[in-house]
C-alpha cells in the first residue's frame, strides 16, 4: 500500500513538472529556431553589404566601371556607335 502511494506521487510530481517545465521548453526551442533564421539573415545581409560596398568603391574610384554600368542599365552608348542586339 505504502509503495502504491510514493508511486502516485511521484506520478503526480513528474505530471506537475511537465506540466509547468514543458511549455517554456517548446518555447525555448522555438526561440532557437527564430535566432538561428536570424543569424543565417544578418549573415547574409552583411555579405551584401561587402558586395554593397565594393561596388561604391568602384563608383568611386573607376570612371571605366560606371561607364560599364551606364551602358548596362541605361542603354547609353558613345557618338557613333552601333548597337547589335541578338535574338
């Protein structure tokens, strides 16, 4: 009888803990996932950054890479010349 009670509260024990201990557990483990899906962002957002960054560096420093630029996104060409476009 004795060991039928210690097995009942220890039954009720291990319950109330779950009970209060597993919800902060799921929520800890979410909060994990979202750091991680963060720290995978701001790892990629700092790689743009330095392309960002190289590109301003050669706008800067390059006349031949902003002309590049220009005839890329603008269409502009130079007095004279003839443009070829393929199909």
């Amino acid at each position: 009888m004795e060991r039928k009670k210690i097995i009942f509260y220890l039954l009720g024990f291990l319950a109330v803990f779950y009970m209060i201990f597993l919800p902060g557990f799921s929520d800890l483990q979410k909060l994990k996932e979202e750091n991680e899906q963060h720290r995978k962002r701001i790892e990629l957002l700092e790689e743009q950054n330095e392309e960002l960054k190289e590109e301003l560096k050669l706008m800067r420093e390059d006349p031949d890479y902003i002309e590049k630029k220009a005839r890329e996104k603008l269409g502009i060409v130079r007095k004279g010349e003839i443009i070829y476009k393929g199909q």
